[in-house]
C-alpha cells in the first residue's frame, strides 16, 4: 500500500529560511489593511460620540489594532486630547483605552 505524505515530504527539502518566510507570508496575507477615513467620516463619529455623552448612550465601536478589525461596545467615559484616545466603559465596568485614530466605524447601539 502507497501511503502519500502530502507537503511533508517536500519540506525536508526546504531550508529554515524558507519555511520561516514562507509561514511570515501566510501571516502577512491574513492581515487586513485599515481604511483611510475623509473629514466627513470623522466629522459623522465625533457627532456621534458628542451625542452619546450628553445622552449618556452606548455606542459600537471598531477599531484596528494589529492588523484585525476589533469591536467594543461601551460608554465613552472620557476623552484625553493630550494622548488623544478614548477611554471606554464596557459591560463589565472595565475602562478600555482606545486610540482615536484607530477608531474606523461609531454607532449608537
């Protein structure tokens, strides 16, 4: 009975060098790109965050951070213009600090 050992036979084959690049490509293709947003964009999500702490509401927020899209819904507890982040309040009372120009998308929830 033949028994094929699919790409494990080839990797012997390999140098380090090249299973190493070849694992740092299949890396760099899962990444995501973060989107560029306009002035109107960023306009729209600061309204949005404005009305949502004087209304005391909770928002949707995502936001990139290490090459994935991540999401968190909370209250906007503070805003720090000298590090220029938000600090967020989320279900469980944790504050979370996010930094504004990370921020891609803001909705009231």
């Amino acid at each position: 009975m033949l028994r094929d050992r699919g790409a494990l036979k080839w990797t012997a084959m390999m140098l380090p060098e090249h299973v190493k690049a070849l694992r740092e490509f299949d890396r760099d293709q899962e990444k995501k790109v973060k989107p560029e947003l306009d002035e109107q964009q960023l306009q729209l999500m600061e309204e949005t965050i404005c009305e949502a702490m004087a209304n005391n509401l909770e928002l949707c927020f995502t936001y990139f951070e290490r090459g994935d899209f991540r999401l968190l819904i909370g209250k906007v507890h503070f805003i720090d213009s000298y590090k220029r982040e938000l600090r967020i309040v989320d279900f469980h009372e944790e504050v979370i600090r996010v930094k504004i120009m990370d921020i891609v998308d803001v909705k009231i929830r």
